[in-house]
C-alpha cells in the first residue's frame, strides 16, 4: 500500500485460504483508503494453486504492465515506480530486477546480465545469471502476457514460471533491467519451491512441457535453441532421479539432454566433466558410482 507509484492495480487472490488473511487484508486497506478503490480482491471456492493464482491475477488486470508479489516475500517501496519508469523510458516489454535472496539470517544479491534481446536471453538460458524465470522478478507489458501462455502448459509441482516466462521471451520484442536490487525473496523450508511433489506423474508434466516449449521454438529454429532446451531436460532429469525404478532406467532417460553439457556454465565444473566422461558408458559409471559409495 505504500509503494511510491501512485497509478497501481492492486490484485489479491485468496486461493481458499482457511486463515484470516482477507480479514488482515481488509482491516489494512482501512488504514489506506485513498488505495481502495485500486484494489480488487479475486476469490477461488477452493485452493487452486499457485499456477492458477497467477492466471487469475494476470486475466483480471487491467493496467500496461503486470507485476508480481508473492505472499511471503517483500519488495522495496519504490519498486514498482523503477521498474515502471524503466519500461517506459526503454519501451520495453519486459523489466527484470536485481534481488536479494534470504535464507535463515543470511542474504544474497543476484548479479542479472541482461542481454540485448530477449530472444538473446534465451539463447543464454544456460548460462549463469543470464536470465530470470521467477515471476516476481518482471514486470511484463500486459499484451506481451498471453493467457495462452499458461493455457499451453500443463501445471507442474514446480518450475509454472519458467514454462510461461520462456514463452513471453520468446515472443516479446524489448527487455530492460534496473540495476537495483528492489525485491526481497524468502527462501522457507518445506515450501513448494524448496521441497516439491516428486513423482513419475509429475516427471510426464515437466517433460511434456519442455516439449511444448521445443514445439513453440519451432523445428526451423530448434538447433537455435537446442542447447537450452537440452539444458532444461538435463535439470529435469536431475530432479526426478528418485522417480526411476532403477539405475540403469534412469540412466538412459533422456541421454541426448548431456550432448551440450560443456556449455551448461549454471552446472559445476565437475559435474560437467562427470556427465561428459563417466556418463556416456552405462558400466563405467555404474563402476564410478560404487566406488564413490564405497568411500
């Protein structure tokens, strides 16, 4: 309520909360009624989710740009006036900011390297600090935020920024960043983020939206693309090891996914030099990996 733009939407999603949250809500507007008539308040009969969260958000907003605050995090007062500014000094469709990440007592900044295009940024997606896939690090034009982007995806356990984010790089024509450092995320143990559903079912979900992002890319400009996408499969097969029935199933999931692992800078050093050596003979590895358990 105090953010120094003045000209906002404010967009609550109660998404079948049992608490008192809306309570809390309502007895804070009575402290801000000159925002009152700026805020909107969308109810789900039951809990949704985050993924539905956000489209309810983004389908009832009416202004040029669309920003995001999720519910345990901050942003800094002047925020949404940066990054507002920055959008329409550049005319940009896209502003990412600079954050601080928490965890316990301790806080650290992220170093965004913003390419020139977004396009660019997704051609860059595997390298470190190259792109930003959190919702709440953008504020985006609202004509360049389809709800066909989020029609397209089917709702994982986790990663539901990143599948529609890449969508609004790729079609979108402008990106600008703010050098600063305006929003606060808090990382909390046993939240979705932190400690996601693993399951076969939910490995099927993240495969088949990594292929609808493959399919959006278009065959003309896969091998444009084909390094981050391998690198996007890479991570889910990372993620969903505990899924497979065994070693050696896992093992050959996906083994195209490694061809690219050279590039992958968000990847250690030595990981990378594992997947490359160790990686390509199912008993070489198998060797390595007991030796490893046996230390």
């Amino acid at each position: 309520m105090e953010q120094t733009l003045e000209d906002m939407e404010f967009i609550f999603i109660n998404d079948g909360t049992p608490d008192r949250s809306i309570d809390i809500l309502k007895s804070v507007l009575d402290r801000y009624p000159h925002r009152k008539p700026m805020v909107k308040i969308i109810n789900h009969e039951r809990n949704k989710g985050y993924y539905w969260a956000i489209r309810s958000g983004v389908e009832h907003s009416v202004g040029e740009y669309v920003g995001f605050c999720d519910p345990d995090d901050r942003c800094e007062l002047d925020m949404f006036e940066k990054m507002y500014l920055t959008a329409c000094d550049q005319n940009a469709d896209i502003v990412v900011n600079n954050c601080f990440i928490e965890h316990n007592d301790c806080q650290k900044k992220t170093n965004y390297r913003r390419s020139s295009t977004p396009q660019e940024c997704l051609r860059r997606f595997h390298q470190k600090d190259r792109m930003a896939v959190a919702f709440w690090r953008h504020l985006i034009r609202k004509t360049a935020l389809s709800l066909d982007f989020f029609d397209r995806v089917i709702p994982p356990d986790h990663g539901t920024d990143l599948f529609v984010i890449i969508q609004v790089y790729y079609f979108a024509r402008s990106i600008a960043a703010t050098p600063d450092c305006l929003y606060h995320y808090r990382i909390r143990p046993n939240s979705i983020t932190t400690a996601p559903n693993r399951s076969k079912a939910m490995l099927e979900r993240q495969t088949s939206n990594i292929s609808m992002i493959g399919n959006i890319l278009g065959a003309g400009t896969t091998k444009t693309y084909r390094t981050m996408l391998n690198y996007l499969s890479f991570g889910n097969k990372q993620d969903y090891r505990a899924v497979f029935d065994n070693d050696r199933e896992w093992f050959n999931f996906n083994r195209e996914s490694h061809r690219d692992i050279w590039k992958f800078t968000k990847v250690g050093f030595i990981e990378r030099m594992k997947t490359a050596f160790i990686f390509q003979n199912y008993h070489l590895w198998r060797l390595y990996y007991s030796l490893r358990k046996k230390q």
